[in-house]
C-alpha cells in the first residue's frame, strides 16, 4: 500500500493539543488531522502500567506480553526493581524494510533486520542505547550530539520559576533537534524504507514537570513557576508541531499516523501512591508511624507544602524523614534498575514481618500480600485469602482525603487470578486508584499521614490517546473511540505487509 510514517506522541494530551490547534499554535498538525480520519484511542486500564512504549514496540497488551509493570518484585528475597523490556518487536517479524528512532522499549536486539537508533532521548527508554547497523551509533553522535535535554527527562522545576523556565526551553530544544535528527536519518542515512516509527518523548517530560503551568484548577497553579511552566509547556508543544510539519514535507509520499496511546493531566499517583500508602499499610501492620512529619509542612498555608527553590529535590525532602531512604537513584545492573531512591522502597526491610505492604509505584497503589506458599516468609493463609484482601480493601478506603472530606480511593482492582500463589511478579493483590490528588490521608484508626508536598505535577490520567490517521482509502473524519491497540494492527495494514505473528487489537482500516 506504500511506505508509512508513523510519529508516536508519547505523552501528548490531545485535549490540550485541541486547544492549541484552535488557538493558532499547532497549525501542522491542525492542517494532518483536517486531512486524516480522527480518532480517540481508549488504553484502558493498560494505561496505568507505565509501559505505552512496549505496547507501541510489541503490539501487545499487558495479558498478551505478560507483563503488567516495570517494577517486578521476587517473593523469595523480597527485593523490588524496576526492569526493561525482552520482548520482541511486533516489526522483527514482519517482511518490511523499518526504520525505527528513538523507540523506547524497542528490543533492537531482537530485531535484527531492523535499523535505526533507540535510547537517545526517550522518556522511560525500557531497553539500553543501541544502534543497527552497529556503526551508526558513532555517526548519529557526530551528526546530532547527545540528546540536549538529559537533565530535564524526569525535570523536577515546580518549587522554582527558573528552574520551569530552563526546562520548557531545553524540551524545546530537543524537539527541534529530534526533528533534525530524524530527517537526517530517515531522508539521508536511512532512506529505504516501508515503516519508519520515531518517537516524540518531550510531551512526556514538560507535561509530568509543567502541568501546573496549564492547568487552571491545579493547587500550584497559584505560584510563581506556573506562568513560566505554561510557556515552556506550549513552547515544547510549538516545536512538536514544527516537527510534524517537518517530516510530513520531508516526505510527502509516506502515509502518515500521528498518534498517542493515553492522554495526560493532573497527577494523582506520586504522593498516595510513592508515600502515604506505603505508611498507612506500616501502620497498621506495626501501629506506629515510620514517616517522620515535618512540622512546617503541617502548618503550610493553604495545606499544599512547598519547597524552596533552591533546596532539596522531593525525593530527598521525604527520604531525609525515613529511615534507610537512598537518596539517588541507584546503578542498573543486568537490567535491572533499583528502586531504593523511591520512599516506598524504604519499608522494604519491613516487608517479611507485615501481612500486607506497598510495593513502589510510579501510577496506582499497589498492594501486595504476604502469602504462605507465595513469599518465602508469608503470614496469610490462603484460606484466609479472599477475607484478607477484603479487609485491605476498606482499610484503604477509610483514607480520607482532608482536602475533600471524601475517601482517597476511587476504585480497588483485584488480581482476578485463580490462585493468588500464581499471581506474576509485575503483579500486586490490590491495584488502588485515586479519586483525586491527595497529599495528605485522615485515617479514623491510624491517623493523619501528611500532607507532604507535590512531586509531578502532571500524570496519566487524561481520558483518551489519539490517532490521526492518513491512509489511501480512508475518508477524513471523525470515526469515534477504538482501543489504543488497534494503531499497531493499523501500521502493520497500512505497509501491505503480512504480520508474522498474532498481536492485540485490530487495523483501524477495518471499520474505517
């Protein structure tokens, strides 16, 4: 059916990119999506596992590929990490000609007749940086340089003016150059191919540590980093639209697919799920607390704690009042990156002697339960299974969050596994899912757990990905919500290629 193009918004929040095409500020991708058939992609709940970029990379959903977190927990040592992917490109085994740049959890190394380049400036790449062929490596770096926003991937500005204003401009600058770098790549290094995916990680990045700047109704909204945190944000979303305008006249012969898996907006995970949750399950295991509350955070004005500008990050500032808190991230190994730099992985000395604990956590609470037969050390009977879980359940619910006056929790999702001694190591009993963005929790047993300041301010919560899709055959025009795990099906269609194995969802093209 002809080469295609697919450019992959990783983090893009198509309710925000709607505003700015009516605004005026990405006429681009306004002139696309005027020209494709539109529409909103539904990631379900695989949307909390964090892992977009494999299901972008695999085509596979988190029961296909098995894998329903990066962060994997070994029941017999209790230890916890967060690991990159093994999986399979969906492209190794397709009879296409690919190109593929900066695809994060894209196992190059599974795919032999793939080219391109991963882990340059991705957002959670999931795999290490490598090239295909092999030599391409020391010519990108030449070409291009390194990625020029190292620094801000997982920017932390909020507390700080300058510090929002640095980061939207250097986003900024990547995106520009990603631009670059993926024309030079795809129109002169690389230009003979059927597929080409590049990945935009900067909507990721500036909308995790921008948020605020956009989001009128957000409790940081009010200070002083907001305004330059929203020009930095739409300055990113100015270049995205640049790069867009790039490629689609760089290539003009290419069917074209822009698209994002899952929206964005608030972030509601960072504090109940990296702190209070964890706290609340060592109370009620040792009925004491473990967090040490500052004072001046308690009596903060407004009840939203802040942190200087020039002081300590917020991994530091809540890890100086636990114990045996690692302030740093610490060094992969075989793979396997660890997770002590977050404050849940503080209470992991305490897991054996709990009946129940939260594992780290970069979306929901995830709950684990210390079961005979599952962990080498477990308290639960699994007779006792389905009452203990239940009794979690109401536990968690009985958080109040002070600013509401309501519960914390939206809704508990349950394993639904047949036997919980089978549950998978990416797995938890319990997956907890915020009703807001509580910084602090009223517990009427176990008391009042912060409030502690904001981490990100934006997350993975907006309602619906994105597919602007311009194909030969496919009318423009709106055609409704489908599941996020239709886009792969839809590349694979789009190149007239035969798909070498089974994969989750189906070609948007088929009720096109």
């Amino acid at each position: 059916m002809g080469r295609v193009l697919a450019i992959f918004l990783d983090g893009f929040e198509q309710s925000l990119g709607q505003h700015l095409m009516s605004e005026g500020a990405m006429p681009e991708l306004a002139r696309l999506a005027e020209s494709s058939a539109r529409f909103l992609l539904d990631h379900g709940s695989a949307q909390r596992t964090g892992l977009a970029g494999e299901h972008v990379a695999t085509g596979l959903s988190p029961d296909a590929a098995r894998r329903w977190s990066a962060v994997h927990f070994d029941p017999e040592t209790y230890s916890v990490w967060q690991e990159g992917t093994h999986l399979r490109p969906f492209v190794a085994d397709l009879e296409c000609r690919t190109v593929v740049f900066d695809a994060p959890y894209f196992n190059l190394a599974a795919a032999s007749t793939v080219r391109g380049i991963v882990s340059w400036g991705a957002h959670d790449p999931g795999v290490a940086q490598t090239a295909q062929p092999a030599e391409l490596l020391a010519e990108f770096d030449r070409r291009i340089g390194p990625y020029p926003a190292a620094s801000w991937i997982y920017g932390f500005a909020w507390p700080s003016a300058e510090r929002c204003r640095i980061m939207g401009a250097a986003l900024t600058r990547a995106v520009d150059l990603r631009a670059e770098a993926a024309c030079w790549l795809l129109g002169e290094r690389l230009p003979d191919w059927d597929l080409a995916l590049v990945t935009v990680s900067e909507p990721h990045s500036a909308i995790e540590g921008l948020w605020h700047g956009v989001d009128r109704s957000h409790p940081l909204h009010h200070l002083a980093s907001a305004r330059p945190a929203g020009a930095g944000l739409i300055a990113t979303h100015r270049a995205i639209d640049r790069l867009i305008g790039k490629l689609s006249r760089a290539f003009p012969d290419a069917q074209t697919v822009v698209f994002s898996l899952g929206g964005m907006g608030p972030n509601r995970s960072d504090v109940p799920s990296m702190l209070l949750l964890p706290e609340l399950m060592y109370r009620r295991a040792f009925g004491k607390p473990l967090f040490d509350q500052p004072e001046t955070w308690t009596l903060s004005p407004n009840a939203y704690p802040t942190l200087p500008p020039t002081g300590p990050n917020w991994h530091a500032a809540i890890g100086s009042r636990l114990p045996a808190f690692v302030p740093r991230p610490e060094e992969t190994v075989d793979d396997r990156q660890a997770l002590g730099w977050m404050p849940a992985a503080a209470y992991r000395s305490f897991w054996p002697t709990m009946p129940a604990f939260a594992l780290p956590s970069y979306y929901d609470g995830r709950i684990r339960l210390n079961l005979v037969g599952r962990e080498s050390r477990g308290m639960v009977r699994p007779e006792d299974y389905g009452n203990a879980v239940s009794e979690i359940e109401a536990l968690i619910r009985a958080a109040i969050d002070p600013a509401t006056g309501e519960s914390s929790v939206d809704y508990v999702e349950y394993a639904g596994v047949d036997d919980p001694r089978s549950l998978d190591a990416t797995q938890s009993d319990l997956t907890v899912i915020w009703r807001g963005a509580a910084i602090a929790f009223e517990h009427p047993t176990l008391g009042r757990i912060g409030p502690v300041p904001y981490r990100r301010t934006g997350g993975h919560t907006g309602a619906h990905g994105v597919a602007y899709v311009r194909a030969e055959g496919l009318a423009p025009g709106d055609r409704g919500i489908r599941s996020a795990f239709d886009v792969v099906p839809t590349l694979v269609a789009m190149t007239g290629a035969k798909p070498g194995r089974s994969l989750s969802g189906e070609s948007l093209l088929l009720k096109g």
